[in-house]
C-alpha cells in the first residue's frame, strides 16, 4: 500500500494572487521574512486579504534556516490572534517556519521535536494553511517535509507529517520574476535535483514519476531563459510550476545521494543548497547509473537526447546537465565553487560522515560505502569522472 499525498488546490499562473481577495475566512495570519517584506511582496498579500474582509496579523521574522526560537514566537503570536488561515509567504525557510508554527498553534502541548511521521496531530481544528513560494526551489509548498534548526543551531531537524501539506498552493510568476540571476540558477539546480532524484528513488512510483518527469523537461526547458531574462513571465510560470511538481515529486519518493552530499557540503561551507546540491547531480547519477541506468535512460528520451544505445544516452543526459549548468553560470566541481584544497581536505572526514548518516542514504538507488562517499567527493572537488 502506497499513499500520496499532496495539496488540495493549486492556484497558478499570472495573476495568482488575485485568488486571496476572494479567499473566505476571518482572520489571516501571515508568516515571512524580511527581504520579501523588503521587495513589498508581504504588504501586497496583507492588502489583498483585507480586501476580502479580513483582519491580517504579519510576523515577518522568519530568518534563512528557522530556529526553533522563531517557530515558537510565531505560535505563540497566533495563539493570541486566532488566525482561522495560516499564509506562508517566501522561500523554503518561511514556509517550513508556518508549517511548524501552525502545528504548535493547533497543538500546544506540542514542542518542536516532537513532530513526527507517527503522531496523529489532528491539524485544521483552528485553522488551514496556505503557501505562496516567492522562489522556485524548495518545493516545500508541496511536501510534508518541515526542516527547523535546533536550539543550538547545530542540527537540522527534518520534521515530517502528512497533515502538515498545505491546503491551497499559489503560484504566481511575478513573484520569482523578482529573483537575482544567481538565485534562478541555484533554485533551478535545486529543482532538477529533486525531480532526477525522485525519479530514481528506490521509493519512486507511477504518481510521482509522472511530476518529476515533467518537471526535468520544464527545467531544462525553462531555466536558460529565467536565468537569462529574468522579466519572461512564460519561463518564470514554468520554472515555478516545475518547482513545486518536483516537490510533489520527492515528497512522495525520495531525493538521493546528491541531497546526502549537498546537505554535508553545506554544513561545512558557506554554499547555497541549490548550488551544493546542483555540483553532486552528475556526479550521483553516474554513480547510479550502475543499478538504475534504464531511469536515466527515460530521462534523457524525455528531454530529446538522440542516441543508439543506453550508454550514449546516459553520456548525453550528463553532457545535457554540464551545458545547463554552463548557460547559467553554476560551478561543475567543488573547487570550482572556491573551495581551497587544504580547506576541502581538513573537511574531508566530517563530509563522508554527515553523509553517511544521512536518512536518504538508505534509499538511494545505489548505496554507497563510506569509501565510496569519500571517492565521490573526491571526485567532485577535481572535475573527475566516476569510474568504480
Ligand atoms: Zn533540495
């Protein structure tokens, strides 16, 4: 038995956020952080909510990484105003932040750490929640998936529960338009992680195959043309529906080894999780491709490699991703990315074992020894390619 989970209404394309000055309720809560304050996107979305008669309460303190600091001021601001709608407004930190902090609102005998897969929480008692991505990334709108830094900023608590998938998602173009270059790019690398990695998922099924496939021919498709233009409401729309199908995608698979490995590399270095994550892909579906080449085979049909046989199809799938990580400017090895040599080498050890105990480690298509893990690295740093 397998369920999927996903949320109930998808409102998007242009014009999207229309969709809040009819939204029926009485009072919105709305959970972001600065910088989306900074652009006027949360004064846009507080207005609209006014206009379909609500009183609208923003805490807008969500920092990069949430802390369980932050998710317990939040609840305790909602536990005063009795939101019957929670809005999670950003990126993947604000919508993880409104996600724990609705559950704390609807449980407050709960803490943070204890939100699991297992506990019956019993949410939508006081309240629904709705997510506006203002990136297109994370896919967070569409999973289950909460991830909340610990209080002493060490650990990132991943807090999984079904009933914590959003009720209405929405996805309007003008938001990313609004995104720097770099950020495409890193989002976007993001988002071809999630969906080839859903795709070849030991936990991979028909339902989320059918939302990674198409969100790896948007990405490629797309993300040239966000990166370069920025304004293209068309790539920016399919960048964003791409984003949160890939979400829907992982969600109900799983990501792999270059989620392990980007997660360690970004524990130790100042690198984004886009770009960590983005520098492992090839080098993780070479690795695989021993036990899942077929998957990487449908992928590269999916995206118009030609080839004669399944060996040049996996050559062109890898020489597609080195072209769309060179059209939009991300590094194809670590050292390429700044990272010194004797700053990767004093690392080394702590990298292989934040990745070993990675949850997705077990799971992956191939699972890979701590030797394995260790050479993987070590040939992503230079450049090489995967030959055991
Ligand atoms: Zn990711």
């Amino acid at each position: 038995m397998w369920e999927f989970t996903s949320p109930r209404t998808i409102v998007f394309g242009e014009e999207a956020l229309e969709y809040l000055k009819e939204l029926e309720g009485k009072r919105a809560f709305i959970v972001s952080g600065r910088s989306v304050s900074k652009l006027g996107i949360t004064s846009r979305v507080e207005d609209s909510l006014l206009e379909a008669g609500m009183e609208v309460r923003v805490f807008d303190q969500v920092e990069p990484e949430p802390s369980v600091d932050t998710v317990t001021k939040g609840a305790k601001s909602m536990l005063e105003f009795c939101p019957d709608w929670i809005v999670g407004l950003g990126g993947g930190s604000s919508m993880d932040a409104a996600k724990a902090m609705w559950i704390l609102y609807e449980r407050p005998d709960m803490e943070v750490a204890m939100i699991n897969p297992l506990e019956r929480l019993g949410l939508r008692k006081k309240s629904r929640l709705l997510c506006i991505p203002t990136t297109s990334g994370s896919g967070s709108e569409a999973t289950w998936a909460t991830i909340i830094t610990d209080p002493e900023g060490k650990v990132k608590m991943e807090l999984p529960s079904r009933e914590a998938v959003p009720d209405i998602v929405i996805l309007d173009p003008f938001l990313p338009s609004l995104m720097p270059p770099a950020l495409t790019a890193q989002t976007g690398m993001d988002v071809l992680t999630h969906s080839v990695e859903a795709y070849a998922s030991q936990w991979r099924n028909d339902f989320s195959d059918a939302f990674a496939i198409k969100a790896i021919r948007l990405v490629f498709g797309y993300l040239p043309e966000a990166y370069r233009n920025g304004r293209s409401i068309l790539a920016r729309e399919k960048m964003h529906n791409a984003s949160t199908m890939a979400g829907w995608a992982f969600s109900n698979s799983q990501v792999g080894i270059a989620h392990a490995m980007g997660h360690s590399l970004g524990a130790l270095f100042k690198i984004s999780h886009g770009r960590c994550v983005g520098i492992f892909l090839p080098y993780s579906v070479e690795y695989s491709a021993l036990e899942v080449k077929d998957r990487y085979v449908e992928i590269a049909e999916a995206i118009g490699v030609e080839y004669a046989n399944d060996d040049e199809a996996l050559e062109g799938l890898l020489e597609a991703m080195k072209n769309l990580k060179r059209l939009i400017g991300e590094p194809d090895s670590i050292r390429n990315a700044g990272i010194p040599e004797d700053e990767f080498d004093a690392a080394l050890d702590g990298l292989v074992d934040r990745a070993m105990t990675s949850a997705v480690t077990s799971v992956c298509p191939r699972i890979p020894s701590a030797d394995d893990y260790r050479k993987l690295f070590t040939c992503a740093f230079v450049g090489e390619r995967i030959s055991f």
